[in-house]
C-alpha cells in the first residue's frame, strides 16, 4: 500500500516539473479582428490596460491603433489607443434610454391624464 501511494505521489510530482508553461498570449490579437470589424461611428466603451476608460466614437484605424473620440462635455484631440493597451471592448448600439425631452413630455401626459380622471372622478361624484 505504501509502494503504491510513493508511486502515485512520484508520479505526480514529475507530471507537475514536465508541464510546460503555457505561452504568453499577444495582447493585441485579441481584440484586434474585432476592433477591425468596427466601422469609423460606432459607440464603444473601451477599458484600457492602465485602468482607463473611454466612452467614444471609432474615428478609424491605423496599423496596430484604434482612433477613438472621447465622448466629453469639452472637446478634445481623438485618442490613439494601441490593440496591446486594450483590456475589453464594448459595442454600444444606437441610442441607449429616453431622451429629456421625451421624458419631459411624457411626464406632461401622465399629469394631464391624472387631472382628467381627478376632474371626471369629481363630476361623476357631484351627481
């Protein structure tokens, strides 16, 4: 019995010092066939290696960068961003919730419903 389990422990042992490391994967070609597909206009939320996150719009692509403009109140120089530096990519598609104005608007029709059934509730009351 304590052959065995000498066996079985040396044999793991030497199965665990054989396993190759696994190889380094390149960074960049991960997300570099997705961002390819990505057509200059589209919305994308980027998180970078460094922590960073971009919400913008893809301006277009270089050989190993994707231009992106930064989604801010002011202005600013697009981005650069290389395909190494990229941690996750995501798409956003069209618009995403209400507008201000439709929620103003809506908000005007559900006071003005509720008045109406307030004032219809009254009359029907009076009677």
């Amino acid at each position: 019995m304590k052959r065995t389990i000498n066996r079985c422990v040396s044999a793991l042992v030497m199965a665990a010092m054989l396993a190759a490391p696994a190889a380094a994967q390149d960074a960049s070609r991960d997300w570099k066939p997705l961002a390819s597909s990505l057509k200059p206009g589209a919305r994308v939320e980027l998180d970078l290696a460094d922590g960073t996150h971009i919400e913008g719009t893809v301006l277009g692509q270089e050989v190993d960068l994707l231009v992106v403009g930064p989604r801010t109140r002011i202005p600013v120089k697009p981005w650069r961003v290389g395909y190494s530096e990229i941690r996750s990519i995501e798409v956003k598609s069209g618009r995403e919730g209400m507008r201000p104005g439709t929620k103003v608007l809506i908000g005007i029709g559900v006071g003005l419903g509720a008045a109406l059934v307030g004032g219809l509730i009254a009359v029907a009351s009076s009677d």
